[in-house]
C-alpha cells in the first residue's frame, strides 16, 4: 500500500474541519449540475461507483451541511446521498464561476451557477457516494474511536485508552498517535510537535508513563490540535479557497539543524516506525 518512508502531505483532523467549515459557509445549499470522477488514472484512489452511476446519482442533488470525523469528510448530497471523502492530501478546492478547470483532477462537481469543486490527490484517497447511512459502515469509519475535538475525550477517556492498550500488544508514543487510528484525525506531522510538547521521544514506550507524564500528553494532544484547527490548519496545506494554513509546525523538517526553540540544542532527523521524526535530543531523551 502506501510508503511510509516518503514524506507525503496529508490531511489530518484540523484540515478536515476547516473543509467542512469553509463547505458550509460557499457549497452549502448548491445543487449539483453534474458529478464527474477523475480524469486522471490513479491507482490509490478508491472509489465506489462508475463515472456513470457518480454522474447520475448526483445531478440534482443539493449540497448539505458538512462535518469532519477522524480522517474523513462527509459532504451530504440531498436527498439520500452522502460523498465521503478521507485518507488523503492534495487539494480540496472550491472554483467560482468563470475558473479554469484544473488539467487534472480527481474529483469534479459542477454547481448550478457554474462554479465548481475539485478534489486533486497527491497519493491515495477514498472518494466515495453512498447511500445516506451506508457511509458509516465503511472501513475505518465504522466503530471510529473519540477524536480529540469531541467532548468525551476527557483525560478519563484517554487515560482508559493508556490502560487498554497496556494490556495490549507493546505500543510507543508515536505508535499511539499515529497507528490504527487509536487516536482518529493525528497523523505522523501533527504527532512531531504533539511529542514535542509533551517532552517525549517517538520511541517512548506507553507502558512506562507516569501520571504526570500522561497529564502532558493529554493536554499536548488537545491544545495542538485546537490551535492547529484554529488557524485553518498547517502552513504546508491548503484550505478550500487554496490559501495555506497558518500553524507552523515547529518539529518538521525545516527544523533539521536548528537549534531547539526551548533549550537551543540541534534538531535532529531520524527514522522512527516507517516515516521520518524530528526530535530535541535534550528535551525528548
């Protein structure tokens, strides 16, 4: 499947909402004069119907209120229908009326007044339709865990995670943010600076945190995504209007050789559980 050792932009839970959000404020309510699935072969973009059922299953449609959960987006297309898109990079883009239609896109829906929406990956992605309902059976959507904007992920509920996964197969931090979706909507870029905050390397085993080391991890977890979200996501990814966020990642590889923002040692770069990681060797022992 997909190359971890790559260094490929994906979107992650603060992306996701500032789609959704931005959806609703420019499709909201617009109905679909044609869906088109991509001109552009790719073979890790999964989707669910032909060109054929796409285009007639959505014409008509009008575009209702989005959400973001974990990695995926669900963009309702009404009546009875929900596009789900998830697992993926690129760009999401919405094209006002007289736009030039991108040369290559994954995703293309046309809007009763001419504007239009494209997604383009630059990997994989899943770019599906359902029927209302159906989506929440699919793959990693179905029996999705808390995510950390959700009220019920308290430091009770995380806490009760740490204790589960004890009594599970051996797990490190970096593991626990970033594998099986333990944590839905964290991905390996997010997770640098979450580890960062927390003062915790990527090889850090979960079974030996201590209390106030999970306290840390906690907050890091939530205060990071909240701020990430905040600022319409990451400086290296683009928002609906294909403006880039405004967080800047302080662990990434532009902070390779550079001193440490809290105790002036030098960033360094290493190979950690098939992607790359970006630790202080002072503050992350």
């Amino acid at each position: 499947m997909k190359n971890e050792t790559q260094e490929v932009d994906m979107f992650e839970l603060p992306e996701f909402m500032t789609l959704a959000r931005q959806m609703n404020d420019s499709l909201k309510a617009k109905t679909v004069q044609r869906g088109q699935l991509g001109n552009s072969p790719q073979k890790f973009v999964w989707y669910n119907r032909t060109h054929e059922e796409f285009d007639r299953l959505t014409k008509g449609k009008t575009v209702g209120e989005a959400y973001a959960r974990g990695k995926w987006l669900f963009v309702p297309l009404e009546p009875g229908y929900v596009l789900l898109l998830g697992e993926c990079g690129g760009k999401a883009l919405y094209h006002p009326s007289g736009t030039k239609v991108p040369k290559k896109y994954h995703l293309y829906i046309t809007f009763e007044n001419d504007s239009f929406f494209t997604v383009t990956t630059q990997m994989w992605g899943a770019m599906e339709l359902y029927e209302k309902g159906e989506e929440q059976g699919r793959k990693y959507v179905e029996g999705m865990r808390t995510t950390p904007i959700e009220p019920e992920f308290t430091f009770a509920y995380f806490s009760e995670l740490i204790d589960e996964l004890i009594d599970g197969k051996k797990r490190s931090a970096k593991a626990l943010l970033t594998q099986d979706q333990i944590i839905p909507g964290l991905g390996n870029a997010i997770a640098q600076d979450i580890l960062f905050k927390a003062h915790l390397h990527p090889r850090h085993m979960v079974a030996d945190l201590t209390a106030d080391q999970r306290q840390v991890l906690y907050h890091a977890i939530t205060d990071t995504v909240g701020e990430v979200t905040e600022m319409g996501g990451r400086y290296d990814e683009y928002d609906l209007y294909n403006n880039p966020g405004g967080y800047i990642r302080k662990m990434d590889k532009n902070a390779v050789g550079r001193p440490c923002p809290e105790c002036g040692v030098t960033i360094e770069k290493i190979q950690y559980l098939g992607g790359a990681c970006y630790v202080c060797p002072n503050c992350q022992k």
